[in-house]
C-alpha cells in the first residue's frame, strides 16, 4: 500500500506527504485504532488513497513507526 511520512496535523485532520512529494489529506476518524492523538509530524504511515471530494484523500490509515533521525 502507499505510504508517506505525517506533514501537516490540525485538530480535526492532516496531509501526508508521499515520497513523491504529493500531499494526501485524511481525516481523524480515517485513522485507525484512533491513534489520531498520538501521530506526530514524521510519524511513518501506510495508507488507502481513494479520490474524495476535494481531490485525493487517504482512507484507513495505518501508523508504522516514526522516523528518527540520527543525530
């Protein structure tokens, strides 16, 4: 499945980046487990891109880890 890293978070919603440099928007009810509250920005997702009103939207998102940089 597609994945990106988390590039915008608000209250009700985010952008992920794919590494192509798209945004994809999602939903917090789009978020599995509601782990909506615990994604940060850079958290690692998988997830559904389908087409939604305002264009391409994410659908089931799976968290898969967050990126650590090296430092």
């Amino acid at each position: 499945p597609p994945h990106g890293r988390v590039a915008e978070l608000y209250p009700d919603h985010g952008k992920i980046e794919t590494p192509e440099g798209k945004l994809v928007y999602f939903h917090k009810n789009s978020v599995v487990d509601t782990a909506f509250d615990k994604l940060d920005i850079g958290t690692e997702v998988r997830f559904v891109e389908e087409m939604g009103e305002l264009g391409p939207q994410a659908s089931t998102v799976h968290p898969i880890g967050k990126h650590h940089v090296a430092g």
